[in-house]
C-alpha cells in the first residue's frame, strides 16, 4: 500500500478533527443566518472553492433549505441581480482575499444581505467584513508543496456539511421531506411508501368471508390481482387472506375446497402494513417470511391496497 496515500488520509482526518474542535459561537452565529433566511442562500467562491460552494448550495438545497451557486466572477456582470433582500450570501475563499470574492460584499450590503464568510484566515478583509465566520483553517494541505487545496478544501466541505445538517435538525427535516426532494434515483425509491407501491382498485380485489372459494377464483383472475384476495368484514376491514397458495394447499387436503367458504380456508389476521410504511420496510418482513404479498392498512385497518413483492422489486426497493 502506497504510503502516501495513507498520509494524505491521515492528514485529511486530522484537519476535519480539529476543525470540530474549533465550533464556536460564530458557527451557530451562521446557522441562525441561515435558519432566519426567508429568501435563499447564495453560495459562492472560486476554483476550488467555487467546487465546494457548488456542493455546499446542492446539500442545503436537498436538505430544506432554498440554495444555489452564484459564480464569483459573472455576478458584477448582471448575475447581482439573483440576489435580492431576504437572502444569506456564504462567501467562500480560504486566503479570504480573492478579489471577486470581495468584490461581491458591496453589493451584498446594499441591498441588506448579510454575509457568512467560510474562510482559514480570520483576520483576512473577508474574516473583517463577515456578519459570520465559518473557520475553515488547516495546519497544513496534503500535498508534500503544502500548496494544493486539499486538506482545506475538505475542511470547507466537511464544514458546509455540518452546517446543513445543522440547520436541516432545526428544522425537523425528516425521512419524507427527503424523499419529496428525492423522488428519483436510489435514495428516492429508498424513501418510498407503501401507497406509492401497492396495487389498489381492481387490482386489489376484496371479498366477503362467506363468498365460495370457487367465485373467489374467479374475482382474482377477472382482477388479474397477485394471485390474492383479501377477506373484509361487513365494514370493511380486514379479517382474512386467501392465496394461490392457499388454494393448492387445500385442494391437498380436501378436493371439495371450491364449494367452501373462504372463511373456512383463509388465512385469518395476516400480517398487514400501514400505507404510510417505508416501502423497503414491506420488502423486508415478505423477505424474512419468505412471502409473495401482504394487505396494506389505513389507519382504521381497512384495506386500502396489496403490496406483491415483485412489484418491489420491479421498483428496485432494496
């Protein structure tokens, strides 16, 4: 193993541990900014600041809070105008002293939009000018020149990181606030539910105890459901589950199986999900109990819908 590599992981760490050391009142300071914001957070920075303000905007944009990345060097040239009063500007630049960077901050100040500075050099014109600052200070980068922006840079983004997530607890931002920013790609179908997933209408065929096995076969494939019916009381909730399965095991046991009531051969109080369950959690108990479907509940315990475990699949809920 090259031995390099494991100093510059080395050194990355340690940088990101003693900037948790260096939280202070003027990291809660920015948070509050934030939290109080009624417009947007503007981000902005250059080269590789420019790369962690583009991250840092798309991680409070995906986690609550309204972000975007404004380009330091194209906002004197017209894109002022995306910042308006309301809105929090993060000013990135480790030296604290990049001109475009600075040259923002006037403007900023006309039109009452305070500015949180994520810099390593406090004393720097952006340290002095900042309503806020986020310190970003490393010992040293993890290049043998000390030169390339590494361990700083991922001290900056560990720190936009921590000041997302901060601001996101504040805000209650839980599992379906994500998934409503997320509906595509593998976190979205990680956050789906149950009602988004099960079969309802015809597909979900429902059928009273005393309907005859042989009418019940004939509800499921008119359905074209699951291979499944689920068995309601006279107000509607659920009492019973009859399968494929079912039907093969009993024919088994008694070749008169079709002039019986469901009633007689069901599966009675089956294992049910809320609508409003993670779908992946569905997916998990037919996967430990190696079953094909299960009912899905309101909160009455009315049957609402079937949730079929290929269907999962087909979803690629994991």
């Amino acid at each position: 193993m090259d031995e390099r590599a494991r100093e510059v992981l080395a050194i990355e760490s340690e940088a990101i541990a003693q900037a948790a050391d260096r939280l202070d009142a003027s990291f809660a300071k920015a948070r509050d900014l934030v939290l109080a914001c009624r417009g947007r957070v503007v981000v902005t920075g250059l080269g590789k600041s420019g790369a962690m303000a583009r991250k840092i905007a798309s991680t409070l944009a995906s986690t609550g809070t309204p972000s975007f990345y404004l380009h330091s060097a194209e906002a004197p040239h017209g894109d002022f105008g995306m910042v308006t009063p309301g809105d929090v500007l993060i000013a990135i630049s480790y030296s604290g002293a990049t001109q475009e960077v600075l040259d923002m901050l006037p403007y900023a100040r006309s039109v009452g939009v305070p500015v949180i500075a994520m810099t390593g050099r406090l004393e720097s014109p952006l340290g002095r000018e900042a309503d806020a600052v986020i310190n970003c200070y490393v010992e040293r980068e993890a290049d043998p020149n000390n030169l390339a922006p590494t361990a700083s840079a991922v001290v900056t983004l560990a720190l936009g990181d921590a000041l997302a997530i901060t601001v996101m607890a504040h805000r209650r931002f839980g599992p379906q606030d994500f998934a409503r920013f997320h509906p595509g790609g593998s976190l979205g179908k990680r956050l789906a539910r149950c009602r988004d997933i099960m079969r309802t209408g015809d597909a979900n065929p429902l059928v009273a105890p005393e309907t005859r096995v042989f009418d019940v076969l004939f509800v499921m494939t008119a359905a074209r459901s699951a291979g499944v019916a689920t068995v309601v009381d006279a107000d509607g909730r659920l009492v019973g589950l009859f399968t494929d399965g079912d039907l093969r095991r009993g024919l088994a046991r008694d070749p008169g199986i079709l002039d019986r009531t469901v009633a007689d051969v069901m599966t009675r109080n089956p294992t049910c999900i809320g609508q409003d369950h993670l779908a992946a959690e569905a997916l998990r108990i037919l996967h430990d109990h190696k079953w094909d479907n299960m009912p899905v509940v309101d909160a009455d315990g009315r049957p609402v819908g079937i949730i079929d475990v290929q269907d999962l699949l087909d979803a690629n809920i994991l």
